[in-house]
C-alpha cells in the first residue's frame, strides 16, 4: 500500500503523527471543497481516501471554536475535504457552552448533512439532538463522547483508562513516586476527561503506594479555561500546601496549573503532568514549571472521523482491526464493554528533552 508522506515540513522527524496547532477558528465552510492549498498536517495512507462516491456532505462540530487544540482538529477536516473532494467542514460554537453547541448542532442538522461528527461539551445535553439526526438517517459519530446514547458509534484516539494511567505514570516520574495530588478536569460532565482522570487514579492505587489522593477536593473543575485552572490551583495549594502534584486533563488545565506553580514559588516542588499543546506549554516546559505534557492529533482524530463516517454512509460496519488509514487508527480495537465504542493507540508525552521537536 503506497503511503502518501503528508507531514507538515515542521513536523519532519517526528514519527508520530500527535500534533496539535495554536490558533482558534470557526472554519464553517460548507464548500467542502478539494482546496489543494491546505496544509497536509496528517499522514496518511491509501485506505483514508477510498470511496465510492463523493457527494456526502460530513459536518463536525467541537467543543469551542476559539480553543486551539479545535483549530488544530480543523485542519484535519479541512485536509480530508482535500485529498476526497467531499464536503466536509467544521463549526462549534464561540465558547465551551453545552446549549450553544446543541444549537450549532441543530443548525448543520439543518442544512441537509449526511454525517455528523461531534466532540461534545456535555453528552447528556447532546443526546436529545443527536437522537432528532439518527432519526433523520443522519450517521452520528462521536468523540470524547464515550457515554452518548445517540451516536452509531464513539471514536477515541485511545483507551481512556490507559491514557489516564500513562499520565500517572509520567506525573509519578516528576514526584518521585511520593506525595498528595489532585486531579483536574474541565467540567464534572465531561466524559473522557473524567475516565483519564480516573484511570490515573486507578494506576496510583494499584501501583505507587505512597502517593495519596487529596481527600478534598479529589477533582476540580477548570471550565476548560487556562485562566480559571490557574486561579482554581492557586487555590488548592494555598489551602492544601500538602499537595505535590496535579493531574490535568483539559488541555487548558496544564499551562494554567504550572502558572500558578511558577508563580508562588514552587517550581521543582509542586508538578504537574497532563494533556496540552507544545506550543503554549513550550516555555513552562522548558523552565521546569511544568514536567511533561500528554496529548495526541486532534488533527487527526477529525481526519478519523470523517474516514469513519464515510465508510459507515458506504455501507462499511467498523469492526475490530479495521484501518482508517491513519498511523494511530490503523488497528482499531473495540471496547469490550461497548461495541460501539472504537479506539486507536496515539498517545505520547513531551517534556523538556523533546519539545523542540514539534513545532505546533
């Protein structure tokens, strides 16, 4: 199978393909034209493009349009619109707002799609007009949207309880294997943020005795906001100076948390470890506020998506081993409690020794 190099010239050397980009954006573009100007962020294969026909119309809807860990999944599915000719576009709305994303959600509804793809902010919320495009003999795919009762089928980069324990694991190196930490997420209601938060709970108690879980608060939330996670973990460690580490799951979370680590002074004693984007973490990485960040392609998963969801409109049943064509989708496994539920293997963890090696 004939593999087609689409690497970013920034991305050149890294062998894997978990990238992320800075900037914040509502492509909305309905054209979902073969526009052979976008970049090719994604290396692909073959698989990723075949096709019968080209007339689909695929929209995906993210959390909050203005985040960059979004505009990064934006051009995924500005790349596949370009190498398949298909029309596919993404919208979200201007904030990490539940209501607001359901109404973007009703309008691409609207427009007459054939597949709809959604990260979405509350899953509960989502259900009731997830449930309205199923009825509507819209394919519905989520991601990070494991607990959703109307989507066909849930796409996520990798086991959920897995990627909270490799998060452990590199927080573990920072403090030593010792010392009381807490977790953070998003929103209480977000439901693989708080699968990862809790498989690193899982990986502390089964394997690093001599760490604790902060009594209270065992979770606080950031409101996927780097602002609200650096005032909400000044506030834990003012009132909890016992604490040692920080468990972030938002890709806000991190910066914020090693802010406020940096700014009383705690640099080297307080660590934290979790998902985030090299570019914004590229400083705190490098002078020790923060210890390693984890992340994978959202890029990609919105490449994902919409190779998924195209199978699905030509008549293809996702099944176990199946290949997207992408390098951490190329062996899909499904969960063993949820046949609807998909995941790839494209994890990876950035700290001081490689950051410099992604550029994004």
């Amino acid at each position: 199978m004939t593999v087609k190099k689409k690497l970013l010239a920034v991305a050149l050397g890294v062998t894997c393909c978990l990238s992320f980009a800075g900037c914040g954006g509502d492509s909305g573009k309905q054209e979902g034209s073969a526009d052979k100007s976008v970049a090719h962020v994604v290396e692909t294969t073959d698989v990723a493009t075949q096709g019968e026909k080209k007339d689909w119309k695929i929209a995906v809807v993210v959390k909050d349009s203005s985040n960059g860990w979004f505009a990064r999944m934006d051009e995924g599915v500005k790349q596949y619109a370009a190498d398949t000719g298909i029309n596919a576009y993404q919208k979200g709305p201007a904030a990490t707002d539940a209501a607001q994303q359901v109404q973007v959600i009703q309008d691409v509804i609207n427009q007459g799609i054939n597949a709809l793809c959604v990260v979405p902010v509350d899953p509960a919320a989502c259900d009731p007009v997830l449930k309205e495009a199923r009825d509507k003999g819209i394919v519905v795919i989520t991601h990070e949207g494991s607990t959703c009762k109307n989507s066909d089928y849930d796409l996520e980069a990798f086991n959920n309880a897995g990627y909270g324990a490799f998060i452990m694991d590199k927080l573990q190196e920072a403090m030593g294997g010792k010392g009381i930490y807490t977790t953070m997420v998003a929103h209480l209601t977000n439901a693989s943020q708080n699968e990862w938060a809790n498989g690193a709970v899982a990986q502390q108690m089964a394997k690093y005795p001599d760490v604790k879980l902060l009594d209270n608060p065992k979770r606080v939330e950031s409101e996927n906001n780097s602002e609200k996670a650096y005032q909400v973990a000044k506030e834990v460690i003012k009132s909890h100076p016992e604490v040692t580490g920080f468990v972030g799951t938002s890709s806000m979370d991190t910066p914020g948390i090693a802010r406020a680590i940096n700014e009383l002074g705690l640099k080297g004693k307080v660590f934290v470890v979790g998902t985030g984007m090299p570019n914004e973490c590229r400083a705190l990485i490098k002078d020790g506020s923060l210890s390693y960040i984890t992340l994978w392609d959202p890029a990609e998963a919105g490449y994902a998506m919409c190779v998924l969801a195209r199978q699905i409109l030509e008549g293809k049943t996702p099944q176990a081993g199946r290949d997207l064509g992408l390098k951490s989708y190329n062996n899909l496994q499904v969960s063993p409690d949820n046949p609807h539920l998909f995941m790839g293997a494209g994890w990876l963890a950035v700290n001081k020794d490689n950051v410099d090696n992604y550029n994004f």
